[in-house]
C-alpha cells in the first residue's frame, strides 16, 4: 500500500511544478510585452539624437577656418 502514496506523492509533485512552469511562462510573456510597449515620452536612442535614420551615415559638420 505504501507505494500508492508514492505514487500519488509523485503525480503531486508533478502537478504543482507543472502549474509553477506554466506561471513562469505566463509572467515571462507578460514582462516581453511590457518590455516591447515604449512609453512616448521615454528617451530616445542615440542614433536618433545623431541624426542616423535607418543604418544611414550622420551628416558632416562644415569644417570650421
């Protein structure tokens, strides 16, 4: 008898670490999606303030006499 308390203990066990998985999985998506939505009045990158649109060079300045 005692290997069906095993066996129940067991399935349990699996059971909870399945449901703690899919929590994880749940609250990792959740954080991604966050992380993707930028709020409008957040900084800029670098290449933006450079003036770089699309991989393009930054102008030059005038060279200065």
């Amino acid at each position: 008898m005692a290997t069906t308390f095993q066996k129940r203990q067991k399935e349990m066990k699996r059971l909870e670490k399945q449901r703690e998985k899919a929590e994880r999985r749940a609250q990792k998506k959740l954080s991604n999606r966050e992380q993707k939505q930028l709020p409008e009045d957040s900084p800029r990158p670098a290449a933006d303030e450079a003036g770089i649109a699309n991989g393009a060079e930054p102008p030059e300045s005038a060279p200065q006499n």
